[in-house]
C-alpha cells in the first residue's frame, strides 16, 4: 500500500499504471467508512501485489491531489490503467460488493497457477509446475490451456497414459499447433516404451524370470523412457531378493534412477521409504 503524495504522484500514477493497474483509495479520519475500505482494500490485495498496486490518498493532507482526481465524496475508490481512469466504487462497501469489482479486474485464481506452471516448467521444476497446474486443473477442468500443460508435464514425466486419456478430451476447436505438437509427442513417448529392445527383454524375462542381468537391463531401459516407477519396481525386487554378489549392482542402478528423478518426486519418496525399510 503507496500513500499518493505530490512528490511521488507522477511516479505511482503514471508510472506505475503503465505497468499494471493502480487502485487508488481515497480516505479521511473523519469519514469512517473510507478508512474501512480502504483497510479491506488492503486485505483483499495483500497477495496480488503482482498484479495491481494499491494506493491510498489521505483527502486531509493531499486534498490537492484530491481535487484533481475530481473526487466529490467519500469513501471512493478509483481503478488506473496508463493513467487513466478505468473503473470505479464510492460509496459504502461491503466484502461480497468489493470481491465482485475486484474479480472483474484481476485475474482468475486459475490464470495465476497456469502463469506460475508455465514459469516453474520453463524453469524445469516439473514436480513444482505438475503440482501447480493440478491446482488449476481442479478449478477449471475444461480449459485447454490448462490441459496441455498438464498433458506436456506427463508427457515428460513418463505417464503416457494420463497424458493420452487427457489428450482424448481436448475438443476439436481447440486442437491447434500445439496440441498436434503434443499428439507427435506421445507417439513418440508410446514408440519408445514400447521399443523392440524393450520388448525383446520383456520376452526374455518372462522365459527366464530369474535371469539378473536381463532385470537389470529391462529396468535401465524402463529408466531411459521415462518408465521410472516400472524400473524401480524390478530393481527393488532385485535388492530384496538377490544375494549379496547382485545386490549392491542392483541397488547402485536403484539409485541411480532415484537420483534421475525430478527433485520433491513422490515417486523417489516412496522407493526411498521402501529401500530404508529393508535396509533397518
């Protein structure tokens, strides 16, 4: 919260309001309900910084500044964008009046989880941008926005299957570049969790069940495709059942995919658990 004075007006109103919107607060002690609004202004924007600067006048002290905004009454709030009036209240407000002028100015709940996903993905933080984006998923489950960014997200964290069975609800209007470029993708992902190699060892193990090294193979190939949690399984197994000239093998590669894994995967969490319960 900025109090507009004369020697930053043209910093905070001008300035300011070419960046994102500025609400101003118009206020005096002897006029109650300005102060009152003027306080749940703040409260309601005490998170959104990001996205809107609140500003306060005291009609006491700056009663210039006052004047030029026009102002007629108390309470009175007035909304900039580039300087220029874009919205308004006046008048006593009460917390459902003041969320619905808000709300018709800033953006949905929903459109600030996608903004943060795309930030953290772009910064490769995938458990980060997978957990926010779910957020987002759960608020509006029919945007596609919103979709093909969780679909990109387990596309690259190996769950092909969910990426595929979301990909399946995008309707046709929305099926632009990127959702083709999407579909290349998971052919692409199918392609190689299916791979002949990996076949050719799925066949093996099957014939020979006990066959170590074909597991461990199998498994360093499940790691390379991004089918972790497939390799880890095979690997624990190893770790719980082998004697001890093929365990430590098998838990170096155990431990090897847990440290590919995203940072905070629960996935690494769980495997993690499992090997400290057999270790102790």
């Amino acid at each position: 919260m900025i109090a507009i004075t004369l020697d930053n007006f043209q910093q905070v109103v001008v300035e300011e309001s070419k960046n994102k919107l500025v609400l101003v607060s118009f206020w005096a002690e002897q006029v109650p309900e300005s102060v009152e609004l003027r306080n749940k202004l703040a409260a309601k924007l005490s998170n959104l910084s990001e996205h809107i600067t609140l500003a306060t006048v005291d009609c006491q002290s700056q009663g210039q500044i006052a004047e030029q905004f026009g102002i007629k009454g108390l309470p009175t709030a007035i909304l900039l964008k580039d300087a220029q009036p874009l919205d308004g209240i006046s008048g006593p407000q009460d917390d459902a009046s003041i969320a619905t002028f808000l709300d018709s100015h800033l953006p949905k709940p929903e459109d600030i989880l996608l903004a943060q996903a795309k930030a953290a993905l772009g910064d490769n933080l995938l458990v980060e941008a997978e957990n926010i984006i779910m957020q987002a998923y759960q608020i509006d489950n029919n945007r596609a926005d919103i979709k093909v960014i969780l679909i990109d997200l387990y596309l690259q964290t190996g769950k092909t299957s969910e990426a595929k069975a979301l990909l399946d609800t995008i309707m046709m209007v929305d099926q632009d570049s990127q959702y083709h470029a999407l579909i290349a993708k998971l052919e692409l992902a199918e392609q190689a969790e299916n791979s002949p190699e990996i076949k050719a060892l799925e066949a093996q193990l099957e014939a020979t069940p006990d066959d170590i090294n074909v597991s461990q193979q199998l498994a360093a190939q499940y790691s390379q495709v991004n089918r972790q949690e497939d390799a880890l399984t095979i690997l624990f197994r190893l770790v719980q059942a082998g004697d001890e000239s093929t365990k430590e093998r098998s838990k170096e590669l155990f431990l090897d995919v847990l440290k590919a894994l995203p940072d905070g995967d629960p996935l690494a969490a769980k495997f993690r658990r499992k090997l400290y319960t057999l270790m102790y």
